[in-house]
C-alpha cells in the first residue's frame, strides 16, 4: 500500500465535523496533515518520521494556504479526501511523511504513530486522532 492521493478539490469536511483556524508556518494543500508547534505557535507538515512532537497530528487542512496564511484544520468528525484517494471501509490510517495519511499497514520500523482514523469506504476519513507516542521498532 501507499500514501493515499487526495485531490485537492475533492477535500471539505463534512458539515458536522469540527474545523478550526490556524495559522500554518509553511505551505500547505487540503489534505495535508498538520501538528501545532508550541515554540512558534505555528501549524506545520505533520510527518512520522521526524520528532515524537511532529507526528502528534492535529488535524487535516481543508484548504490551501501559503506559509503565514490561515487555513482551516479539520480536527475531528469526517473528513471527505474523495474517491481518487478511495480510503477503504475499515481500514485504519496513520500519520505518513510529511503530511502524507497512510493505511496502517504501512507503518516502518521507526515511524511514530498516530492514528488519524478509519476509512468509510464512500470517499472519507472518521477522524479520531490518537498520538501514541510510541515508535514502531
């Protein structure tokens, strides 16, 4: 399995999903999977490759910003990726590289885990996002 491929277009969250405001401190699509930076008070790239801090995911944008732009972050409920990604139904999705989302089967030896959520098979993501703070050996 791979990294799903989300078109840009194809992203919103449903209208009853939480979506909040931040502030991204690089470019970002919709899609993208972001973890707030306490220093900088900043949303950037999420990635299970970098600091236990960078794979503890926040959110997905649902929109496009450049680096300083505002952007909403989808946070909890369903988040649309659409059918060119086709989540599967059941199948659980992780933090990828930068700000990539993953089926779990994906996770490698030394990726920090975070579950994002489940697939509904009808083109979403059920996010409930769960930093583990463990690392696969």
């Amino acid at each position: 399995m791979a990294a799903l491929v989300i078109t840009a277009a194809q992203v919103k969250a449903d209208p009853d999903a939480t979506v909040i405001t931040g502030r991204v401190g690089v470019a970002v699509t919709p899609g993208q999977t972001l973890f707030y930076e306490d220093e900088s008070r900043l949303w950037k790239l999420a990635s299970s490759t970098g600091t236990l801090a960078q794979a503890r995911t926040g959110g997905a944008a649902v929109a496009t910003s450049a680096a300083n732009g505002t952007v909403g972050i989808c946070t909890d409920g369903l988040l649309i990726v659409g059918a060119g990604a086709a989540p599967a139904k059941g199948t659980i999705y992780i933090q990828g590289i930068n700000g990539a989302i993953n089926p779990s089967a994906d996770a490698a030896t030394t990726w920090n885990i975070t579950i994002l959520g489940v697939g509904d098979g009808n083109g979403g993501i059920l996010l409930g996002i769960n930093p583990s703070d463990q690392t696969v050996p």
